[in-house]
C-alpha cells in the first residue's frame, strides 16, 4: 500500500483529516482513492458558509473512471473550498496530502476528531477491501 502519514486521521469512506491546531480542519481524500480513481479531471468543493453533518456528501471528484462524492469526516461549517483545483484538479493525483487538498472545516465538536481511524486502521480497511 502506498505511504500513509501517521499524523491524519481517516475514515472508511478514503477521506483523510489533517488538524490544523487551531479548531480547524483539511480535508481531502487519500493516495488509495485518487489512485483507485485514476486522473482526476474536475473537482467540485463545497461552498464557503455551508454547513455539513458528519458523512454527508459536499464535494465531487470526476476522473476519467467515474465521479465519486466526497464525504465530510465531521459534522460543522464549510471555510473554503481549494479554488486552485478548479484550473489543476489533477494536482489530487500528485499531492493528495498536500496541494491536493479539497476542503477546510470548523467541526461543530472538535473532539470527534479522536473517533475517526488512525493510519493502522485505516490500512486495515484497505487491506480489507482488497
């Protein structure tokens, strides 16, 4: 499996949840989804000031393969959506940790953060599903 940093959190749907240290959060989706997508070609993040639950749907990614919805780990406010991936939507491909990234959020109880999958179990769900 490919590199999987130990300092997100993840869930079983292929989002990863960076903590930002200051009541926010990333999000974006991990090495095994945008491979599994294959090259992403258009990105549709959520709006700023919208409010989401806990694994709602608020993002599309489309590749050449398929779209597929992206889910909010955690329930609280949209900040801003990567503008940059509306003109470089395969930057996903290259960086999914990184410039990659899809949206940032201000959960509602930051503490649910801890509930999400570490790198170990989220491997596991792979490993699982292969």
């Amino acid at each position: 499996m490919s590199h999987l940093p130990t300092d997100l959190k993840y869930t079983k749907t292929h989002e990863w949840v960076r903590d930002n240290g200051d009541g926010t959060v990333t999000v974006g989706i991990t090495d095994h989804a945008q491979d599994a997508l294959g090259d992403i070609v258009f990105v549709e993040v959520p709006e700023r000031g919208r409010r989401v639950a806990a694994e709602e749907a608020c993002a599309v990614v489309e590749s050449v393969k398929a779209a597929s919805d992206i889910y909010s780990p955690l329930a609280g406010e949209i900040l801003e959506g990567n503008a940059a991936l509306a003109d470089t939507p395969d930057v996903i491909n290259t960086s999914p940790y990184g410039d990659g990234w899809i949206f940032r959020l201000a959960p509602t109880d930051p503490g649910a953060l801890a509930d999400l999958l570490d790198a170990d179990a989220y491997a596991q769900v792979v490993a699982d599903a292969s």
